[in-house]
C-alpha cells in the first residue's frame, strides 16, 4: 500500500490553495484513519469530525488519484470551523483492475466510490455524521469518480443482505477540480481537440479505445458520468485554475487536460438533462458561490432533504 499523502501536500500538488485563509493551521489527524471499506488493502478511508458543535454533521467525501493508491482531501481546517467532516478516501486504482482483467477498468474505481459514499452512509451514527447531508468531490482525476456518484441512478440494493449495499448514494452536491469528466474519446476530442487522456478506463490505450469507440459504445454509456445525467442528479460545480488561453509554462497535453473546455462541455449536457451545473475559472465567476468551497460548504449547511433509501 502506498503511504497516506499528507492533506498539506495534495492540497499545493492539486492548486487548491485559492481562497483558503485558513491554510496557517497545521492540518489536523484525522479522528479516524485507514478505516477499511473492503477487502481491498486500497479500500481505506480517513475521518475528519469537528471537535465542536453537537452534530450531526453534514459530511464532504473526497477521493484520491485512479492510477495510483493514494487519499487526497482539501484542507480539513475550512470545513471544520464551519461543522462539516471531512472523509478522504483511496480506492483500488485501474492498475489493479487491469492485474484482474476486470472489464472496464474504471468500474473498480467507480464501484469502489459508490461503496464509500453507501459505508459512510451505515456508519453514519457512528461517527455523529448526517446521512442525508453528504456530498462528494475530488481534483484532476479523483473528479471522476465524484461525479460518477453524482450522477448514476442509486446504487442501493434493498434486498442485499449486505447493510452497506442496502444504503443509498445519493448526494447533494458534487464538486470537481481541474476535472476530466467523460470516458469517451470522441467526446473528449470533441470538447478538447487533440487531448489524450482515459487509458486504460476502457482497457485499451486511447488510440485504440478512440478506434473501437462504436465498440466501448455499451460501455461508455454504462460508466461516463455525461452520459448519465438526468433531471434530479445533485447540483454539480467545476472549478479550473486555468482560462481558455494556455498559460505561458504550461504544456500543452497538461492544459489540454486540465483545460475549463471540458466543463463547458459537460455543463450544456447537464442544462440539457436539467441539471445545476456551474462553472467557475480566472474572469468566469458563478453566481451565488464564491468558489468551489463555498458551493460545498452553502450545499452541506442547507437543511437536510428526506432521507435516502436504505439509510
């Protein structure tokens, strides 16, 4: 297993230092760490619960990276003072998928992101957290799997004789940071022209999952979270550090990867499915947030909506 990253270090790794006054303060340990979720050594999760205020609290889920085991989150310290927790979680990565030839390779990452969100869920009381106050977010490549959990149908399974199956993913926001948001070579290239990114999500490297696209077709449609968007899936906000001009010392492929274009794509599919989606990078501010941590933070303090089923 690789060694937890510390919040410090992911959080100057990922850019998410913007508006973030409260950085001074050494991040925290977390209540609880390295709680298993699985069977999978990867399957690990770290618990950041405000030491003030009665609970319960409403609770932020952030994932890691896809390609190597690691647990990243932003800095506990802002959501903390304002009576949110905060969980970090590692799942098995599309390097183990491709050890077990599962197919896809992104449906370990992806199924492993519903199981956290339903393990939180039915552990809930446990830890004085809010089951129906729960959002999901993550940066780069850990966006993928937040908005998977955005905007899939629930995954709960009533008839389980598993508890944790039983407990719904539903959430009430996604958050997404210098996101790619889509699996699907053409509509990557459509949205950002020559960018190459995704291998092996599908099980093959992106010339030949581009080449065998009409193939992947089934698949796509079942794991790519723009092709599951539909009305009453959980407000979304994508944050880019970057513009729509490269910046001077930038390489191209990073900023074709990290480039807002892929959120404008993503947003006009979700206002066509009718739902919320806001984007914010340098002179393209949202309405009503501040940023991607005021979306997060104005989304969680809301009043809880009716419980979801299982939990």
């Amino acid at each position: 297993m690789f060694p937890r990253i510390l919040v410090a270090a992911t959080m100057v790794a990922f850019g998410l230092t913007v508006g973030a006054p409260d950085l001074c303060a050494a991040p925290p340990a977390p209540a609880h760490a390295d709680v298993s979720y699985g069977p999978s050594p990867h399957q690990i999760l770290d618990i950041y619960v405000p030491t003030k205020g009665t609970g319960p609290f409403p609770v932020l889920i952030w994932y890691g990276g896809i390609w190597e085991p690691s647990k990243h989150a932003p800095d506990p310290n802002r959501f903390l003072t304002a009576g949110i927790a905060v969980i970090a979680v590692e799942t098995r990565t599309m390097k183990d998928a491709v050890a077990d030839k599962a197919s896809p390779p992104v449906s370990y990452v992806l199924n492993d992101a519903c199981r956290a969100v339903q393990f939180v869920r039915a552990n809930a009381a446990k830890w004085n957290l809010d089951p129906a106050r729960i959002a999901v977010g993550g940066g780069s490549q850990g966006a993928l799997p937040a908005l998977y959990v955005g905007c899939v149908d629930d995954r709960a399974d009533p008839k389980s004789a598993d508890p944790v199956a039983r407990a719904s993913t539903k959430v009430v926001g996604v958050a997404a940071y210098r996101s790619q948001p889509s699996i699907d070579p053409k509509r990557m290239q459509e949205w950002v022209p020559g960018v190459k990114w995704g291998a092996p999500a599908l099980g093959y490297n992106f010339e030949e999952s581009l080449k065998r696209r009409d193939e992947l077709q089934p698949l796509i449609e079942a794991w790519s979270p723009d092709y599951l968007l539909k009305k009453g899936a959980a407000p979304i906000y994508f944050e880019n550090n970057w513009g729509l001009t490269q910046p001077e010392k930038v390489t191209e492929m990073d900023y074709k990867v990290h480039s807002p274009a892929w959120s404008l794509g993503f947003q006009k599919l979700a206002q066509q499915a009718g739902v919320v989606c806001h984007v914010k990078y340098p002179d393209h501010p949202t309405d009503g947030y501040k940023d991607i941590w005021d979306f997060l933070v104005q989304e969680l303090r809301k009043p809880a909506p009716a419980a979801p089923a299982g939990k």
